[in-house]
C-alpha cells in the first residue's frame, strides 16, 4: 500500500483527493496577477481539439519555478506587463497525445495555421514533437507579454506554437519591434534563472530544476 501511494503521488496513476504531488504548485495562488490561457484546454491549437490530461485551465508549476516566475512578474509590473501563460506542467499523456497526432498523417486540420511549411511527418525530426517533454517534469512553462494597459499581448512576430523558423528566437526577418519585444522577455526570464529553447520564443524551463529526471502525469484539474 505504501508502494502505491508513492506512486501516485509522483507519476499521477491516480489523483489523491485532488491534491497536487508534493513539490507541485498551482501558479496562480502564489502569483495572482499573472495570465493564464492553456491553449491545450481548448481547441485553439495545432490538434484543434482539448488535450488529453486537460481538464482545467489551472496553470501548474513546482514550487521552485513558480517562486522564479514571481520574480519576473514583478519585475514586469513596473512596466505595466504581465506574463501570460500559454502551457506549464504537461501530462504525459497529453504528450502521448501528441504523439498519435502526428502518426496520423491524415489529420492535418490546422497545417495552415501551425505548420504550413513543414511535412506532417518531419515533426519529430525537426524537433517541434517528442516522446518526452520538458513540461512535464514541471518546470518548463510557455509564456508571452500582456500589455496592461490595453490588455493585448506584445507582437512577437510569430504566434504560439507555430512550427517554423518565424518562431526561432534570433529570426532576422521580423520587425524591430517584434526582435526588441522578444529580447524583453528572453532578458527577463534569463535575468530570473530560466534557459530558453532556441526554436520557440515563448519557451522557458526553470535553471537546476527539482525533477530533472521524472516525467509526471497527473491531470490537470
């Protein structure tokens, strides 16, 4: 029994009264102020539809990398911005999703939208779909910059999530405006302990995370 609990609690085979596993956080208890929009608790994403493992729009993080992203979000609040949340912690089943997803060459119902220059089946080589996911060690979030003022989001010169070189973070061919929005959030989440991922602008994942090694599937609730 005891063997059991253990594994609920870190790899999710079941929920425990609702409870997150220990070490796990919901992002807006601790930062309020912050933008949640979980794109795959919708289908406003390149599968068009909800996600497995999403059930709620309840942005999830360790209690590590949330501490780290209140840093950020103050800082930001002196500038009038705030960080909005496009993805944090990510069920591994939700990445098994994906992965189905992508064997079905048949289903391409938002190429135009997502990945209009890349062959359905070159995903995983070109690295924009794996088995494994950072998010779902907890502590690798996707993110932009919300305007307070108008309540937009900045101009990144790409939009989320989309498979192609637009949304490399040195990608020339955008507008100065577009490279000095990018800039400001690649320097503020680098100031506050995150790395990036080269390939995706909004992609951070928190500097000598708690879980490097454990790939959690708990839903997300």
């Amino acid at each position: 029994m005891r063997v059991r609990l253990f594994l609920i609690l870190i790899f999710g085979y079941g929920s425990c009264l609702g409870q997150l596993p220990t070490g796990f956080v919901y992002v807006t208890d601790s930062i309020p102020t912050i933008k949640v929009e979980l794109r795959y608790c919708s289908d406003n994403n390149f599968l068009a539809s909800i996600v497995d493992g999403y059930e709620a729009e309840m942005a999830i993080l360790t209690a590590q990398a949330t501490k780290a992203l209140k840093n950020v979000q103050n800082e930001l609040a002196g500038q009038n911005l705030s960080i909005k949340i496009f993805d944090s912690y990510r069920p591994q089943r939700a990445v098994n999703h994906f992965i189905r997803w992508a064997k079905d060459l048949n289903d391409t119902i938002n190429k135009s939208s997502f990945y209009p220059d890349v062959a359905k089946q070159h995903l995983f080589r070109e690295e924009y779909i794996a088995s494994r996911s950072g998010h779902s060690r907890g502590s690798t979030l996707d993110i932009t910059l919300v305007d307070l003022k108008t309540n937009k989001e900045l101009d990144m010169g790409s939009t989320y999530d989309f498979f192609g070189s637009e949304s490399w973070v040195d990608y020339e061919q955008i507008t100065p405006k577009q490279k000095e929005n990018r800039m400001l959030l690649q320097t503020v989440m680098l100031k506050h302990g995150f790395r990036n991922y080269p390939k995706e602008w909004w992609h951070f994942t928190l500097r000598g995370e708690p879980f490097p090694d454990t790939y959690f599937d708990f839903i997300v609730e």
